[in-house]
C-alpha cells in the first residue's frame, strides 16, 4: 500500500477501494470461502484494502451472540482503528486498512488483530 493522491480532486487522498473512482486503480476482488456460510472478502487497491468476513451461524444461539458481539465491536469501531463501522452488505464484519496505517501500525500486529 502507497500513498496516492487523487485523480480527480487535488490533495485529497481517501481510500480508491471505498470511493471508487478510479476503476484502473482496483484491482479483482478475492473470495476465499470455506463453504456458503464461511468466507471472507478481499478488495485491494493502490492506497487501501478492505477485507470483510462472514462467520459461520449454524443455529439461532449463534446467530444471536454473532449479532450481539457485532454490535458491541461496531460501537466502538473508533477504538479499533481499522474496523469499518457498518460491514459490507452480506458479510458481517469488515476491515479497512490504508497505507497510513500500514505507515503508523507494526504490520504484523495489523495481521495478527484481523485474524
């Protein structure tokens, strides 16, 4: 991830995979999915990627305790920085990291949060 200006806007840098204006600057998003119910979402572009996951909810307990522990890691997404307050539709919990956080974070304590 490297630091990219905008192609439309002067000094203004946001996330090419969260605004999109750019479609060379994308590239194919991945899905690594263990079956229907299980898979995770992985969008890269030249400044950011947002990787978003599906878990698993075989009964209602587990459907209840998902949404619950959502909810509670979405209320406090600015305390964990690279959390995405609401998730990308049809997954339940998303991640957006850019090259300032690859800059400012030890990558592999970035890594290690995400898995």
């Amino acid at each position: 991830l490297e630091h990219f200006s905008s192609q439309v806007v002067e000094r203004y840098n946001k996330p090419e995979v969260e605004v999109g204006t750019s479609k060379e600057l994308l590239l194919n998003p991945v899905i690594i999915s263990r079956n229907a119910n299980e898979k995770v979402l992985i969008e890269s572009s030249i400044n950011s990627i947002r990787i978003s996951i599906m878990i698993k909810q075989a009964d209602e307990i587990e459907k209840i305790l998902c949404k619950k522990f959502m909810r509670f890691m979405m209320m406090r997404a600015e305390n964990f920085i690279v959390l995405r307050r609401k998730p990308v539709d049809g997954y339940h919990i998303s991640f957006l990291i850019t090259n300032f956080h690859t800059e400012q974070m030890y990558k592999h304590k970035l890594v290690d949060f995400v898995i």
